[in-house]
C-alpha cells in the first residue's frame, strides 16, 4: 500500500474565485420577522458571507491543520487522506475515529489533541492514543467516488485495511457519531478480530423484525420521537438519498447555498440554544466550509446518502456486534435511545449520559468526550 505524507494546499485561484463568488451572491426575499423559521436566516447568514468575503484567513486555518500530521493511501485504488497523530505516552493505543455529514475531518481538530496528547491537558499519559482520522471516501481531500457502491460497509474494509496493511496495527479501537457510525458498527460486524472496542455517539438501528423481543416503553417513546424529528428536520435526509445530483448543481456552484445548507444543520442540532456562535465560531465554521468548497465534494458527500439508502446493510435477526461497546449519550443530539435500545445491537458494557453538547460533541464538547473515551478504553489496553 501506498502511503504518502500529504499537505494541505488550496490555490489562491480557487479562494480568489469563492471571494468572487462571495461578492455577486443573488439574495432571495424573505418574510419579516421570521427568524429560522423557514430556514437559515438571511441576516445570519449574510453576516457570515461578508465575513468569509473579507476577514476570514483561510491561509492561516490552512497552517493550523497543517500542524497535524496529514497522509494520503491508495487503497481499492482510491486515494484516502488521514490525519495520523501518534501518541505521547508509554503505550499508546492505535484508534480510528471516523466524522459524518455534514463535518469533515476538520471536527476532531480538538479531539485529536486530547487523545494523543493527554499529559498536556492534565490527564495521565498512559491514556494516550495513535490518533489516525480519515475523511470519508468523497469527503475533503479523499478521493471522489467514480461509480455506484461506495457504502458505509465497503467503507468498513478500506478502514480495516489503512489500520493494518497501511498503519501496520492488528489490534486498535474506533470512535465515530453520525455516518461514522454505520462505519464502525461494519467494522464491528466484520473485522471483530482486529477491533479492542468501539465508542459511539449514537448506535445504528436494530433488528425490530419477527422474533424480537417487544419494545419497552422507553423504546417506544424513542421511536415516537424519531418519526416527529424526521418529519419536521428529515427532508434533507430524503433529498440526498434519492435526487443528490439535482441538488449538488446549486451547492456547488453557490459558497452562499453551500454555507445556508450547512450552517444550518450546525445550529439545529447542536447545544446551543439556536444562538449558533455559543457552540461555534465564524471561523471553525467557515473552515470546514471552506473545505467542501475548495474540494468540490459536497455532491460526493451527499452521495452517500444515496449509497446508503439504496445498499442498506440492516442488522440480521440475531446479529450483534460482540466487541466491547461504549455510547455516549449527548442531550441535544439528534439521536438519544435509550440503552435498552442500544444493547438489542451491541454489547455495551459502557453507557454515559452527558450533562451538555450536541449532534457535533467533538466540537461542542471535546473534553467530555475524550474523557469519556479514555475511561471505556482503559481497562480494555
């Protein structure tokens, strides 16, 4: 395998064509007084076009994320970036941490730091990780798929093999939230061997066909409460599994629709109180922003949606993944079953509910988090 150190570059062409693009953005009308009603606020976001316009230094986010340590591998002959923090500290723990939609590899910036590097930020060092991120297959600076299949259980098998042909690991752990879930919990199924254990934010959903044992009634009202979210914010889940072409000629052509798609999902579903700037800045926004725009892989993203509503890969009656499993459990999360729920699928031997933090509990609430999964791995070195 392949494996190439890599640095983060974008021409100063494409961020003079965005500042371009920025500048003749068409406004459409709005109804007063309507706040997010209808969706992002024009006011809000008019403010952070201007501000990614004219005062946003890409170059100098450009030069923090290239701090990391950044590699590119050829694998199923796709070529797939990673960050690749080895840890500082006696034994450090191979781990794999994988983002969803609408993040990039950009959300573990924090994460990544506290596990690598635990000594620096008052915990013991012997919780130390090799920290390694991927971007999903059509993700930032991963390759685009170029045909149909790229699902969250191939996906799986490129992870399976960066950890071991191309990282040389035999044993290591995995993290994710989101889509990086679908992905780990395939890891789960089909590389148990090679996995210590797996921490999620959330669990994929379990086998509710004949033979399964009735719902509780916490269950029940999860259920009730996924239909009412689905509903009412679930459309752009339905659009991108089945027209994401349709919609990718606008967000890839507009930084504006870009960032009104996107900034809004980052407020909706994280712990802030619908005052988006509690939990983000302008520019930790705009620099994950600033990463589909350059890279043009908001149409390869949204894809995946597609992938995974047309190739679904269920849990099986009496399927479960076996290796231990820990879920934190975030209270603004889209997702927040109960365990009972969790454990039709998974052997959780680690259940946490979080006292604060969202959908984005790597950015929102990094300490938490790497707490969180420095305790559920501890035993397991």
């Amino acid at each position: 395998m392949d494996v190439q150190p890599y640095r983060i570059e974008v021409s100063s062409a494409t961020l003079a064509d965005l500042r371009e693009r920025l500048a003749r953005t068409r406004w459409p009308d709005e109804i007063m007084d309507s706040g997010w009603d209808y969706g992002t606020n024009p006011s809000y976001l008019k403010e952070l076009v201007e501000y990614w316009r004219t005062g946003f230094d890409w170059r100098a986010q450009e030069k923090a994320l290239n701090l990391f340590t950044h590699f590119r591998a050829e694998i199923d002959d796709y070529g797939i970036h990673f960050m690749h923090e080895r840890g500082r500290g006696p034994a450090p723990l191979p781990l794999i941490i994988t983002h969803g939609w609408p993040s990039t590899f950009y959300q573990m910036h924090k994460l990544t730091r506290l596990l690598a590097d635990p000594g620096s930020y008052g915990a013991d060092p012997i919780d130390a990780f090799d920290v390694v991120v991927p971007s999903l297959p059509g993700y930032g600076f991963s390759d685009r798929p170029r045909e149909r299949g790229m699902t969250k259980r191939r996906i799986a098998g490129i992870w399976s093999r960066l950890m071991t042909e191309g990282l040389g690991y035999s044993r290591y752990g995995a993290q994710a939230g989101d889509v990086g879930t679908g992905v780990t919990t395939q890891l789960g199924l089909l590389f148990p061997e090679q996995l210590i254990g797996i921490h999620l934010t959330d669990p994929a959903w379990p086998y509710l066909g004949a033979g399964a044992r009735e719902l509780s009634e916490a269950e029940r009202a999860y259920v009730a409460e996924e239909a009412r979210w689905q509903r009412d914010e679930g459309a752009y889940d339905d659009l991108q599994a089945t027209r994401p072409q349709t919609l990718a000629y606008g967000l890839n052509d507009s930084p504006a629709g870009l960032a009104a798609w996107i900034v809004e999902k980052f407020r909706a579903w994280s712990d802030c109180d619908g005052d988006i700037e509690r939990r983000f800045t302008k520019d930790e926004l705009l620099t994950n922003l600033t990463i589909y725009w350059a890279t043009e892989t908001i149409n390869s993203s949204i894809r995946l949606y597609y992938e995974s509503r047309h190739n679904p890969t269920p849990f099986a009656e009496g399927e479960r993944v076996t290796v231990p499993t820990a879920l934190a459990i975030f209270p603004k999360d889209i997702d927040r079953p109960p365990r009972e729920w969790a454990e039709r699928s998974y052997n959780v031997e680690r259940w946490t509910m979080m006292p604060r933090g969202g959908h984005f509990a790597a950015m929102e609430e990094p300490e938490l988090l790497a707490q969180d999964i420095r305790a559920f791995f501890r035993p397991l070195r």
